[in-house]
C-alpha cells in the first residue's frame, strides 16, 4: 500500500481519483514521474513570481498604493494547513519592502471578517480565494462580503476585483467567473485532499510569511520524510511506529482519545490541524469490500499548548478515570545569541524556555512512571488522592 500510495494509483476507492499530496513536494529535478513533477512547479512557480512581487512593494492595488495586508479565506484544509505553519514559523518571517501583515478568515458567521475589516484599508488590502472546489459556501460568502466592502470604497470597476484578489482552486473556469483574473489564479488538482494541501499553492500565505527559500525547505524537510517512509524498514519506520502505537493503544489498550501538547506557543495551531489530517482521514467505519470495520480506526485527537494545558486538564490526565495517549513536543533549542540582537531581555526568555523544557519532561516522566517518579520520603505520607498511577503511554 505504500507503493501504491506513491504510485498514480487511484487509492481513493470512494471517489476514484489518486492521493497524490506527495508529488507536491517533489524536487523540480525528480525523474520518476516527469510530466508530473513540471505540472506542480509550473503552478509552484507562478507562486514565487507573485510572492516577490508582493514582497518587493510591486504589486499594487487598483489605487496604485502597495499592498501591505493578505487576507487568506478559506476553511478546513485550506484554513487550518497554512495558518498552523504560518503560525510556527513565525520567527522566520522574511523582511519585506514595507511591512506585510498575513490575516485568515474561515467561519462563515462573519464574525472573524467584521473585527478584520474594521483594521484594515481597502486600498491596501488583498485576499486570497482558497477554495478547491470554488463552491464552499464559508469561503465564498466571506469574499462576497469583502468584494462589497472593497467595491463600496474604491467604486464597482472589474480592476478593484483584478487587483485585490488572488484565487487558488481546481476550478479555473469558476474563478474566471467571478472575475479574478488569470495572471491570479493558481491551480490545485483532484488528486490533492484538502487537508494535505498547505504544500501546494494553499500554502501561498505560508510562502508570503518566510519567503520562497523557506517555503522551499518545507518542501525538501516533506519529501525527506516521503522518502523515509518509502524506504526506511518497518523496524525504523517513523510514520509506521507511530501508525502501530496509535492501533495498539486504541484498539487493544482501549485509550479512545489522543493529546497532542506542544511546549512551544508557536505550535498553537498543530492540534487543530491534527484533528483534520487524522480524524478527516480515518474516521471511517466502512472498508473497501463495503462491509462495517470490526475495529476502531481513529482515536478522537485532540491538545493545547503545554503549558496552558498544565492548569486545564491535566488533572484528569494524571489522576482522572480514563487513560489517554499523550504526544509531548518541545523544542530542544529556542532563543540563541541571535535573539540578543533583537530581544530585548533574551537571557530572560532562554530561562523560560528551560523551565517549560523541565515541565514538559517533569509531566511526561509522572505520566509514565507515575509514583515511581516521586521522591521516595515525598511519597511516604502522601494521602491516595496525591498519588498518581502512572502507565500513561
């Protein structure tokens, strides 16, 4: 399955259609799949084109004033994929010709898009449609709502629409429609799933934030892992550890649900995308044969930020009636002696790394080991209540 993954099977049995988000992250040199590989660095390319020149102050608006907010509307895949990276890799943010600032809208109540637009100037403001099919009602009711709002300032001319949106779907013909114009519009194919979309142009606000060298080794760090998982024996095979982690301890330690609890504020985001990209993916209660699964296919997934999540719910984690998986994420490494030149106080924050670094390994070493990890003459008097179990995976 694994080769066919990675083959122009169509793997996706329910719709017929490849599960091709790999190609996305082919080097532009890849040989195996030629005429492939040209169709996403075309579009890949088209990308970086208008990234510099939105970055080098180039692109205008339809007053002729340079561009200074991108406003992402989008959903689900579209949405949760760029934002959570866009989010975390916020310390690379490139240096631009005047300041850039990168917003996102999903939900279609419009409360996101009313406290946004009450910040920003038409003038100077341009949105990006992301929408794989070009007919998601929460997308396209947000750009309805901004195109009155940008055509009610600078007056109902096709240029305010040609200037101030960019469109990225399968559907060419629908973004013509509605009037973006072709030099805007980038293209996705029916063979990438929405939620393993941020490699391709949804990731257009990504490559806006940390600039198309960044972006460029997102791709070569996701085709390094699409190469391991190829190639790498089952023994030291990181994707199908964790795969056989998460069934035994669903299905045969019967632990229904998954904590993700990164000790970094930058990964805010990464549950969220989680929850699509697996839940999404292997929420199925049907196999391929059409019969009913006699096992459980998915954990519900869910996390915080560590360190929030220390004075939420970790209570029920250590002491509470239900077992759960946890995911501890930390980061080894934070603020360096770059940051001096640019913190102010950085010895200050390279202390409160270290002490998040000891509370991430602190929770996840009682979590295993429970009691055992106390102090020994700490444990003699400790009341029941006080105690902790342990044998948490």
């Amino acid at each position: 399955w694994i080769e066919r993954l990675f083959s122009q099977d169509k793997v996706n049995c329910t719709e017929q259609r490849a599960a091709m988000h790999w190609a996305l992250r082919l080097p532009s040199e890849y040989s195996k799949f030629p005429e492939l590989t040209k169709q996403v660095h075309n579009q890949l390319q088209r990308m970086y084109a208008l990234v510099e020149k939105i970055h080098a102050g180039q692109y205008r608006g339809a007053t002729g004033e340079v561009i200074q907010d991108v406003v992402n509307i989008g959903v689900g895949g579209s949405d949760l994929g760029p934002q959570m990276v866009t989010h975390a890799l916020c310390d690379f943010k490139v240096k631009t010709a005047k300041p850039l600032n990168v917003h996102f809208v999903s939900t279609m109540d419009g409360s996101q898009l009313s406290d946004l637009l009450h910040q920003l100037r038409p003038e100077t403001t341009l949105f990006i449609i992301s929408s794989k099919s070009f007919g998601t009602i929460d997308t396209l009711s947000n750009a309805q709502t901004v195109r009155q709002w940008l055509e009610k300032a600078l007056g109902k001319h096709d240029r305010v629409v040609k200037s101030h949106f960019i469109g990225v779907s399968t559907k060419a013909e629908k973004m013509t429609e509605w009037g973006i114009a072709p030099d805007n519009q980038l293209l996705l194919w029916d063979w990438v799933g929405g939620r393993y979309s941020l490699w391709s142009c949804i990731g257009f606000p990504i490559a806006l934030t940390i600039g198309i060298d960044g972006f460029q080794q997102l791709l070569a760090g996701a085709h390094a892992v699409d190469e391991h998982f190829q190639n790498t024996g089952f023994e030291q095979n990181i994707p199908v550890l964790m795969a056989l982690l998460g069934i035994w301890n669903n299905n045969f330690l019967n632990i229904k649900t998954h904590a993700v609890l990164p000790y970094d504020g930058r990964l805010k985001y990464f549950a969220a995308y989680l929850q699509q990209l697996e839940m999404e993916s292997n929420g199925k209660s049907v196999q391929r044969d059409g019969q009913k699964v006699e096992l459980d296919t998915c954990p519900i997934v869910w996390g915080e930020v560590g360190p929030n999540a220390q004075h939420a719910f970790y209570q029920l984690l250590h002491q509470g009636t239900q077992a759960v998986s946890c995911d501890f994420i930390a980061p080894i490494q934070r603020y360096n002696a770059d940051h001096f030149t640019y913190v102010e106080n950085a010895e200050a924050l390279i202390e409160q790394h270290h002490l998040a670094l000891s509370n991430c390994l602190a929770q996840s070493r009682l979590l295993a080991f429970g009691n055992e990890a106390l102090d020994s003459a700490e444990l003699k008097n400790l009341p029941i209540y006080k105690q902790y179990e342990g044998n948490q995976p």
